[in-house]
C-alpha cells in the first residue's frame, strides 16, 4: 500500500491512496468528479488537460499524483462557479468563444495563468500563451478577443 498524497484542489484539502504514478487527470475526473478538464492527447501536447499547480500551467495527462503532494491544484471547476464566474467564465460566454468547447478549459487556465502575471496582454502575448493549446474549431479570434474583454473586466474590479 503506498503512502496517501495529501494536496489542495480548488481550496479543498485532500488525501487520496490512489497510486502515487496515477495521471492528475485520471484522479481529478475519477477519485475527485472534476471533469471539467478533458483528456485529449495524452502526450503533453495539446493543453487540453492543463491545470494550475502552484500558479504555473502544467498538463495534467502526464503529471503523476506523487507530484503534487502538498501543492496547490486549480482545475476550470476552480476559477468560478455559476454565481461567481471568473472573468474570463463571463468573457468566454459574451464572446461565444467556444465553439465544440472541448479544448476551452485548457485554454482557460492558459489564459488565467497569463492574466495573472500580465493583466493587459496585447493579441501577441495572448497567442504566445496559447500557443501549447490546440483548437481545431476556429474559434482563436473570439478566443482572443474573450481574453482581452476579461482582461478589462478584472481591471474594472473582476478577480483573478
């Protein structure tokens, strides 16, 4: 039996025994019910499985449990909910900036990760970000302009 990985989701403290080699993936969409981030590739390659850890955007499919013993994850289910939505949960919304919406929680968390160390990105920036996460419905010129719009709502008094 191996040791229990105790760790933060969403501000909740767990512990799970799962096996300490599992992908996060695998524990958050299973052990956790957290399915708002999708499995895609399974390499590393595409952002569609990408989390916080630590503030720093990582791909869940190939991070090992062990990993992030006592560190602090944030899946999409963690930026907002229904009656508090993250500024760019709104933004994505007003923008109809996903269109089959598999990827966009990855892109989600890029576009957090990025508005917290850059509050007023230019489309540069923003497409540098987003480069690692790959869309296949064409939606990157509302993706974009969903990120800049949540970029003015948090400095207008959003949090993020």
């Amino acid at each position: 039996m191996s040791e229990p990985v105790q760790f933060t989701c969403n501000g909740k403290e767990r512990t799970l025994s799962a096996d300490p080699d599992t992908p996060l993936i695998h524990v958050l969409r299973h052990e956790l019910g957290l399915t708002g981030t999708h499995l895609g590739c399974a390499l590393n390659q595409c952002g569609a499985c990408n989390v916080l850890i630590d503030g720093h955007v990582i791909a869940s499919c190939d991070t090992p449990l062990w990993s992030v013993a006592g560190k602090e994850v944030i899946t999409i289910e963690g930026l907002g909910d229904r009656d508090n939505p993250h500024p760019l949960q709104s933004a994505f919304i007003e923008e109809q900036a996903a269109q089959c919406g598999y990827c966009i929680s990855g892109i989600m968390i890029s576009a957090a990760a990025l508005l917290k160390s850059n509050p007023d990105p230019d489309d540069r920036e923003i497409r540098a970000a987003l480069d690692d996460n790959l869309c296949r419905c064409g939606a990157h010129l509302r993706i974009v302009r969903a990120i800049k719009k949540a970029a003015r709502l948090q400095a207008a008094g959003g949090a993020v």
